[in-house]
C-alpha cells in the first residue's frame, strides 16, 4: 500500500510554484523593452527652426513615420523617443531627447523633413530635476477613452493646434518653468484589432429580430475616423508636463493652463486628452504580484520626468497623424511671442572642403550642418 505524505506534496508544489515564479521574472525583466532613457546613454538636441517655416504638421506627421522604422519585426521598439518644449523667462525651446545610437538618425530625419533647422546637441536641462528644491508640480495625461478612438487632428483645425498649447506657457517671469514632455515609443499593428472589430462589430448590429440595423449617420462618421485611425501606425506614450515657480499657487496656475490647452483635440463622442488615469485593475495587481514593484510605483515625480519614463505596458496609443497634431515645430502661422527662433541659417560644408588628412593651412573653425 502506497502512503501519501501530504506535507512533500504541499513544499513541492510551493517549491515548483516559486521556481516558475522567479523564472518567470528573470525571462521578463531579460526581453522587457526599456522604460528609461539611461543617463549615460541619452542625447538632448535643442531644435529651432526660422520664423519664415512654412512647414505644416503634416511633415512632423513624415518625421514620425520614419522614426517609426525602428520597430523592424518586433511588436515593439525596445527604444523610445521623447519630445520636449521647455517654457521660461527665457523663451520657449523645442527639444527631442533619444539614445545616442539614434542620434544621427533622428537628426537626419528632422533635416529630411525641415532643411533650414538648427540642432545643437545641449546638456540635459531637465538634470537639476535631481536636486530640485523649489516647489514644482508634474500632472500626466494620456488618452481618456479606449486607444482605438481616434482624438482630433490637425486636419480638423482651422488654426495651428501648437499656437494654444506655446500660448499657455509663454507669459512666464523670474523663476517660473512649464516644461511638456511627450514620451512615445514606437509599436507594431497588432493594437489595430481592438478597434477593427469594434467597427465589424457595429456594422453587423442587428434589431430584436435578428435584423440589420443601418446605422445613423452620426454612427457612419464615428466609424469612418476609427478605420482611418486603423490606417496608421502607431505609438505608446505619455504626456507629462511640470511646473515650478515661487509659490503653489503660482505653479499651479500655470500648470493648468497647460493641461488645459490639451483640451482642444477633443473629438465629441470620440477621445480626448486628459489626466491619466492610476485605476489599478486585476491585470495591474497580477502583475505586482508576479514581478514586484515596478518602476512606474518607484520613481518619484521628478525622476519620472527626468529619465523619460515610459512603462512597457503603457495602454495609450496614437498614430502619427494624431502625434504631429500634438507636437510639431512652428511655423509662421504661430504667432506666439518669446518663441526661440533660428536666427541665421546653416549650410551644407561645400564637398571640397579640405580633410585632416590632406596638407592646408587652417585659417578658421565654421560650423556647418
């Protein structure tokens, strides 16, 4: 007769149970994308463009679809981008931060699409995060609704969307900053198969018996901006803008104005753009349990803001339409004063400049494009 000792079968199962547990996190944590932009490896390039640009967002919407190009095969690039304005009595400047690797890309790409902008490569402002003292603010938004509605774009206005948000931030005095930060990493097109059967889904909707409703015309619109939405790749992201000033009062006034000027891409019965949402769900809790505390529960707010956080599980998605809509360089049609232009033009070194390796007399240093 053959005994059962209870007690081996219960320390094996848990034994086999924290085995599967722990292996489970070192396979993760070994194929997890990155979340930072690591210190060591991260690039600031300070953008500005002459005030005469003409460029509309439609060649920041081609930028993005080259940046894209990183994603390869992958569902996911394991890299991500940010993209920056940076508010004071100073001015307003436009900044993209990457990794270095990507640094000659990105700027190839900005040059691609805006031959006349100047890109310097600068310190990393946002560094002082690490010991600031002043009173400071961080608000995160993201997209309200499900990732497959669509929020509303460039197309849709009639002036540049860029002229509300540089206008929020540009009465700033003394010691006062806003700085907006739009963190994105590049995905594959497997999110599009939430939203393409939520539309097959409408269309094949039926009444109490069993009949094909057509649908309302509102319905058709709704519709025709999630396919269009399905058309175009796609990137995470997340949207932090920071506020510092003398007083909380102060800081927060400016912060949401801010916040506030993020309110015209909202499309009626669609998305919007709002505060993101810290809801913990079954899936977030699973995943505590599973692999710990994550970096999203660790980082304090400046350190969110300062090493480019973006969680790997990150739910907000848009297309690059729906990006150049929110972040673009001006153009003329911004009339939004304090705004850092370019004020002289680099060109291209002239193809017979002399090398380091061929005899000539330096006269000079010039700083070509």
């Amino acid at each position: 007769m053959i005994e059962i000792n209870f007690s081996t079968i219960v320390y094996s199962v848990g034994g086999g149970l924290v085995f599967f547990l722990v292996l489970f996190r070192y396979l993760f944590l070994r194929r997890t994308v990155r979340e930072t932009i690591p210190e060591k490896d991260r690039v600031v390039l300070k953008i500005s463009i002459p005030r005469h640009n003409e460029k509309s967002p439609l060649a920041a919407e081609q930028l993005y679809s080259s940046l894209h190009g990183i994603v390869k095969s992958a569902a996911k690039s394991p890299d991500h981008f940010s993209f920056e304005i940076v508010a004071g009595s100073y001015g307003i400047f436009f900044m993209v931060v990457t990794a270095k690797r990507y640094k000659r890309f990105v700027e190839n790409q900005i040059f691609a699409q805006y031959p006349e902008a100047q890109i310097q490569h600068i310190r990393d402002y946002a560094a002082s995060l690490k010991t600031i003292k002043s009173p400071h603010a961080l608000v995160e938004l993201s997209l309200v609704k499900d990732t497959f509605l669509p929020i509303r774009t460039f197309q849709n206005f009639d002036v540049d969307p860029l002229a509300s948000i540089t206008g929020a931030i540009s009465k700033l005095s003394g010691k006062e900053q806003v700085w907006i930060q739009l963190v994105t990493r590049p995905i594959g097109n497997q999110w599009q198969s939430v939203g393409k059967g939520y539309v097959d889904k409408r269309k094949q909707k039926t009444d109490s018996e069993g009949q094909k409703v057509a649908l309302e015309s509102g319905e058709n619109t709704e519709l025709s901006e999630i396919e269009k939405k399905n058309t175009k790749v796609g990137f995470q992201f997340t949207i932090r803008v920071l506020a510092q000033g003398p007083d909380i009062t102060t800081l927060q006034a400016h912060l949401d104005d801010a916040v506030a000027s993020f309110k015209q891409f909202q499309t009626p019965h669609l998305n919007s753009i709002g505060p993101r949402s810290k809801k913990k769900t079954i899936f977030t809790s699973i995943r505590k349990i599973l692999l710990g505390r994550t970096l999203d529960d660790k980082l304090s707010v400046a350190s969110r803001f300062e090493q480019r956080f973006l969680d790997e599980k990150e739910q907000g998605i848009i297309t690059i339409e729906e990006l150049a809509s929110l972040y673009h360089l001006p153009s003329k049609a911004v009339e939004t004063p304090n705004i850092a232009w370019a004020m002289s033009k680099k060109l291209e070194y002239p193809l017979n400049v002399p090398t380091k390796e061929q005899k000539a007399r330096l006269y000079g240093l010039t700083d070509y494009r």
